[in-house]
C-alpha cells in the first residue's frame, strides 16, 4: 500500500497558505513540496464575504490555485472552513488556535505552525481522514492542451 500525499490550499487575498502531508498506514506526516510530488489536492472552499470585491478577489486566488492542480492532474477536492475544523478539532465552530495546536499535535510538528499553513495543512488532513470534499473537481479523461483543459 503506497502512500498518499496531499496537497492542502488555503486560498487567501495576501498570502495563499500550502502544505503537504503524507498518509500512510493510517498516520499523517507533515513533508515539504520539493521532491514530494503530491497525489491529490485538497482546497477550502471560500466562504461568501460581506464585502463582493474581497469575495470576488479571493475566489479569483482560489481558482488559480485550482487551475495550477488540475494542469498538473491532481485531482482536487474542496471542503468548507465548517469541515475542515469539524475534522481537525471534532468542532465545526474551533477558533483558529484551536486548528493550529490540533494541526500540530495530528502531524507532530516541533511547533504550532502559522495561521495560512495551518489552514493549508487542516484541509489537507481533512482529506486525508476520508473527507469527499464538496464534489471533486474531475481530471480522469482531459488533456491539457495549449494551456486549456480539452
């Protein structure tokens, strides 16, 4: 049985958050991207803010984020903040420290990692605790082509 590694986005106007885990025999470990080529990809879904333009912005950093995994055929999943902290912490309402110290004990960092790569890392253990996500994004039966799916 091979390993699964995951590539969790968080989406985000200033600084788009990433990281990648990998499980194997049902235990998560933190990796880094270089030389770990990720096998699927896991991004949360933007929630709708009070402001449009700042929804809009954040939607447009989340699907390139989208486009640059589907180009590289990973298929992509996507949860919702509600989701991720319902898997992460056991409380689909956790503050974002709670995600932090979760995210840290789950992958036994040395410390709590920042808040976009903690983010980052919560979807990806999401996924990797079975989640659907809310419907994958399909990439079985396209071809890339002049920089466009086919």
């Amino acid at each position: 049985m091979s390993a699964a590694r995951i590539l969790g986005i968080d989406p985000g106007l200033g600084v788009t958050g990433y990281g990648v885990i990998e499980k194997e025999r049902g235990v998560l470990r933190y990796v880094v991207i270089e030389g770990y080529h990720p096998s699927e990809c896991a991004v949360e879904k933007v929630f709708v803010n009070v402001n449009p333009q700042s929804t809009l912005l954040l939607g447009q950093a989340r699907g390139a984020a989208i486009c640059a995994a589907v180009m590289a055929r990973l298929p992509v999943a996507e949860y919702t903040a509600l989701q991720v902290k319902q898997a992460v912490v056991g409380l689909g309402h956790a503050r974002k420290e709670q995600v932090q110290e979760m995210v840290k004990r789950l992958l036994r960092l040395p410390a709590v990692p920042g808040a976009d790569a903690s983010d980052a890392l919560a979807c990806a253990i999401c996924h990797a605790h079975g989640g659907m996500g809310l419907g994958a994004i399909p990439t079985a039966g396209r071809r890339v082509r002049a920089g466009r799916l086919a």
